[in-house]
C-alpha cells in the first residue's frame, strides 16, 4: 500500500512539474509584417557592471517572436577591441535561442569599437537582407567613455552610423534605422572630469540614433520592446 501510494505521489510530482514548465515556456509569435534586426552589444570592461541589464535587454528583445526566413530575421553582434558576428541574420528559432545560451563576455578588454559593430552590422544587412524589408539596428552600449577622456574616438562611430542609415539607392541597399540604447552608469559622478565624460558619452549615443526618439536609456527598454511588437502587427 506504502509503495502504491508513493509511486502514485510521485507521478502526480512528474506532472505537476512536467505542466510548470511547460507553462514557463515563452509564448512565441510570428510577426505579420517581415522585418529583420541586428543587435550589437558591448562587451567591454566598461559595461561588466551593467551584464544583467543588457542580458534583459536582449532577451525581452527576442524571446517574444518565432523567427521565420521571410518574416522575421534576428542577428546579434557583439564588441569590445573590434567586433564579432555571434549570429549572423537568421530565420531560425533554435539557432537564436543557442547563441543566447552560449553568450559570454570571455575577458575583460577595456576597448568599445562601436565603429566595428556598425561596420559590421551593415555588411551583415547588404549580403544578407532581402530588398525592402524594413531593417532595424539596436546598439545596446555605454558609448564608449574611455574614447571620451581620450578626447577623440567617435569620428569612425558617426562616419559608419551615417553610412548604414542612409543604405545606397543605386546598389538597392535600403536605409536601416537605428535604435540607440545607453546601460551605463546613470548617477552623476562627483569628479567634474568624470562627469563631464559620462555626458559626452551618453549625448553620443543620442546622436548615433536615428532621431531623438530613436534613444533609450535602459529605464525606457520597454517603450522599444512595445516598438516592435506593434511594428511586428503591421500597427
């Protein structure tokens, strides 16, 4: 009787278990109208204090949508001292959901080549985006503070900004707009030379979006969560 009741006990266990996670499964949903999207995130020494906020970033980003090779393709680059394609555009749900798994920052490398990422982005979008698909680049950064006190670094960054928004009519490579959002530090500093730094930083992350409504700090991720939801149902 022991044994009957304790077999029983822990098939109803299994179950129980077995239905919870089925229901902490994200709810995914294919998007109506296509788009694609690139998301570069950084990876330098600089942001290690703010991993969390770019992990809930990328994550409310992608976990809402099936991917599919016409409606919806999602690419993810990474950088510190250059860039690297951790996923290039795809249409694939599992391939995006084992690179989010497999996601590291390997060292700690104090270089932020937003310049790269762009770069790189762009070549991504003109090989590998079909004409007229709307197309949308999500820099996830601090903007570069190290650049700042340097007092130079940011002519590469709005050089290669310029270029991806603006695509080129006669190669068909459509125009791709870009969403900055800023994951540093948000509090003053009492040093003026460090302050100073920390604004130029984050005005620069406004002028490398598309437009003033077009920059997030990472308190606002969910206005551009609710962006491409709505964008996603043709709204």
């Amino acid at each position: 009787m022991f044994r009957k009741d304790l077999k029983t006990a822990f098939l109803l266990t299994f179950i129980l278990l077995s239905a919870l996670q089925l229901f902490a499964q994200p709810n995914r949903v294919q998007p109506s109208c296509p788009m694609n999207l690139i998301i570069a995130l950084d990876f330098s020494g600089s942001e290690r204090a703010y991993l969390g906020e770019i992990q809930t970033v990328l994550h409310a980003l992608t976990d809402t949508y099936e991917l599919h090779e016409t409606n919806l393709k999602v690419g993810i680059v990474t950088f510190n001292r250059g860039a690297q394609m951790i996923l290039p555009l795809t249409g694939d749900t599992k391939q995006l959901d084992e690179a989010l798994e497999t996601l590291r920052i390997p060292r700690t490398v104090y270089a932020t080549d937003i310049h790269a990422a762009i770069e790189m982005a762009d070549e991504e979008f003109r090989r590998h985006s079909e004409p007229s698909i709307p197309k949308y680049f999500v820099l996830v950064s601090d903007g570069d503070p190290h650049a700042h006190s340097r007092g130079y670094g940011f002519q590469a960054d709005l050089i290669n900004m310029d270029r991806i928004k603006l695509g080129d009519p006669e190669e068909e490579i459509d125009p791709v707009h870009v969403f900055t959002l800023y994951t540093g530090r948000l509090s003053p500093f009492q040093n003026r030379f460090s302050e100073e730094v920390r604004k130029a930083s984050i005005r620069h992350m406004q002028n490398m979006a598309s437009d003033k409504e077009s920059f997030f700090f990472y308190e606002q991720y969910s206005l551009l969560v609710e962006f491409f939801e709505r964008i996603s149902n043709c709204l």
